[in-house]
C-alpha cells in the first residue's frame, strides 16, 4: 500500500502487491491455503511472530486488500472481514463481551441486531438495555457498573434516527466503554465515526459497498488492540469473508464515491417531491429540514445517504397496494443497490418486533423504506407517483 491520499484516490490506487505476472488489476486468490519456505516459517507463522497468510479462514490476499482500503476511508488502524454484515455485528460485540456485562444500545437498531441483544446474548449472561435517540439526557443515566459497550447504528435503519457522535464518543470516553458504530447506511464516504470517537466501526459490506446486490460481506474496522481479540475469535468461530466476495468488494469500493454522491442526489429529490405529494403524510430524510436532527446530519455527513422513508396516508393497506404496483422498482430486503428498491419493515425487516417495539423506533405500520438507486430520477419519481396513484 502506498501513502494515502484523497478518498477516491486511495478507494482506486490501494491495492494489493503486484506480483510477479505484472498484472495491473488485482488477482483472485482462490486458494484454502497458502504454502511455506520452509519449516521455521511455518512455526514463526503460527506463533504470530511474523505476518504471512496461512490459511483463507485467516487471512488471504483479496481479504487484506479490502480490509486496508476500508481501514485508510474510516480512519482505523486494522480491520477484519466478515461472511456477512450480521456476523461483524455479533462478532464485534461477542468477542469483547463476556457473562455478567451490559451492552447500552440505541433503541432504533436493525431487526436481526435486536433479536442478538435480546434472544441470543442473554443465553450467554450478557444483558443490555435501551435508550432513545430524542431523548440523550437518559443515556448517560443508564449506564451499569458492569456496562461494557455502547452500540449505536446512525442514521439507523430503517427510522433513520441520527445521534451525536462527538457527543456519545465523549460519553463513551468519560466512562471508559467501547463505543461500537453501526456505520452501514452512510458508509465511510459520508461519516467516519472514528474521528468522533468510535472504537469499533462495523458494516455490512453487502449494502452501498457492494453496490449492486452481488455478494454478501461484513466488516469490523477500529483500534488495533479490539481488533487482534476480534480477530482471535473470528479465527477459531470462522465467520470469514470469502476470497471472491472480498475481490468484488474491493473493486467496488474503486466507485463508491461517485456512486454515493448519486445515491444522495437522488434520495434528497426524492425525498423532497414526496413531501410535497398529497397521499404522503410523512416523510424522513436526514438532509431534509424537516427531518428533527436534520443540522446534526449537516455536522457529521457529508451528505445525506441513499434511503428516505414514508408513510402513506392510507396506512397499512394503502401501502401494500403501492408496493403491488411499483413496475421498475424492487421490492426486496437488500439496500444500496443500483436499482430502487423498496420494502415494507414491518412485515419483512422488522417483523420479529412487537408492535410498540416498533412504535418505540417510529416504524408504523405502513412505514415503506426506499433505497435510492442509480436510475434516472425522473423515472424513480414516474414510478412512485404510478404505484400511489394505483393504490388509492
């Protein structure tokens, strides 16, 4: 890796040894392992005395070289790459969490990241409360003497909730607890949480680093010291990200720029035609004003990200017949695509939820969560406007 340099540079410029062949695109290593000098080698490898692959589960060529180009866009020192963004999540916290801690969390979470929190970690003695976004005075208030971690997704999906972050990593510092950010939905081109505090930084790569709904991927990015005990448990638990996912998802981190500032042009049309729609009681969007944290987005986005979310004036009802009548647009789970997508949360994403769970974190019953592509705008708004205009 060379020395960094602007964003969109490194995201193109940093890549992996050029080998022998002189290959000016970076090669796949599909290989399970990776052979020795000789036996001494062999032996400094496995005693963590010298750095060198050793076998894919560990460590290969193509996993390295996303792991670094995503270290020098958020700011880290090391990095780990994940099967998927759901294992970073777990592994993130479950290797520095222990029986007897606390995990305080943002109550607007991902659906799969709650049922962690309350179904699977208290198999384990680790136990976690939540606090509100709008309501920061609270937070501090509910942290234990056993509290470990403060997990927190911002914006958050799908209520695109945003919280300080050069409030909640002074928090964090004032009583000595990881701060771990969910990082997903803005990516690090738009928001680096480390610069604000964040120890642990996690995502899933399957979304707006992919970017074109291919392959699956995660990753846990933050202080090398977290890092080497997230590493030593995802290297015996064996959550690890393929060579040919990593590959994708190297090269399409070369555009992710360009491809995040369309995003968000398009997300904030949009979000600013269905404001002003007549069927459309409400709608979110981070770089709206209307939105209530919308000067806090200002402060630590670059911009304001690729999903806006509305709800219909006919509720629940009203907004399953949109969703019957999109004609371009998807409808499925997965975001950051080149195409629109849209999904209704609370009765996909969300739906292992209770109803005032959902309430709790403004998913209403006919909440629709788009996420904004690459199409032409014109043709995005066309087949809103249709789809509504069908579902009255």
């Amino acid at each position: 890796m060379e020395e960094k340099r602007n964003f969109e540079t490194d995201a193109i410029r940093a890549q992996h040894q050029r080998t022998s062949f002189r290959e000016h695109s970076v090669p796949l290593y599909l290989t399970s392992s990776f052979v020795f000098d000789d036996a001494e080698q062999a032996r400094a490898m496995f005693a963590d005395e010298i750095p060198g692959n050793i076998y894919s589960r560990y460590s290969n060529p193509n996993t390295n070289e996303f792991i670094e180009k995503l270290c020098r866009m958020e700011g880290t020192e090391d990095g780990i790459g994940t099967a998927s963004g759901m294992a970073a999540m777990y592994s993130s916290m479950a290797a520095l969490l222990k029986s007897g801690d606390h995990v305080l969390a943002c109550r607007s979470v991902f659906g799969s990241t709650h049922q962690i929190l309350n179904t699977i970690f208290p198999k384990f003695g680790i136990s976690h409360s939540y606090a509100d976004v709008n309501e920061p005075e609270t937070w501090e208030k509910k942290i234990l003497p056993n509290t470990r971690m403060i997990f927190v997704e911002t914006p958050s999906n799908p209520a695109l909730d945003l919280i300080d972050l050069e409030w909640l990593g002074k928090l964090a510092k004032k009583h000595n607890l990881i701060l771990n950010v969910d990082n997903c939905f803005a990516t690090p081109y738009l928001q680096q949480p480390a610069k604000w505090g964040a120890h642990i930084i996690t995502h899933s790569a399957t979304k707006f680093m992919d970017g074109q709904g291919r392959v699956i991927g995660g990753a846990i990015l933050g202080k090398k010291e977290l890092i080497k005990e997230i590493r030593f448990f995802t290297r015996h638990t064996g959550p690890s990200m393929s060579p040919f996912n990593a590959w994708i998802l190297s090269k399409s981190l070369e555009t992710l720029a360009v491809r995040m500032e369309r995003h968000c042009q398009n997300a904030l049309t949009l979000a600013q035609h269905l404001e002003k729609h007549p069927d459309v009681s409400k709608v979110k969007y981070p770089f709206l004003p209307s939105h209530p944290q919308h000067e806090l987005a200002k402060k630590q986005m670059k911009l304001g990200g690729g999903i806006v979310t509305f709800e219909i004036k006919g509720g629940l009802d009203q907004g399953r017949r949109f969703l019957n009548s999109l004609q371009m647009i998807s409808h499925t789970p997965n975001l950051g695509d080149t195409r629109t997508i849209a999904i209704h949360p609370a009765s996909t994403t969300h739906s292992k939820l209770t109803d005032d769970e959902r309430a709790a974190v403004g998913i209403m019953p006919g909440l629709i969560r788009i996420a904004v592509g690459l199409e032409d705008i014109n043709d995005i708004i066309g087949d809103v406007n249709q789809a509504i205009e069908a579902s009255r």
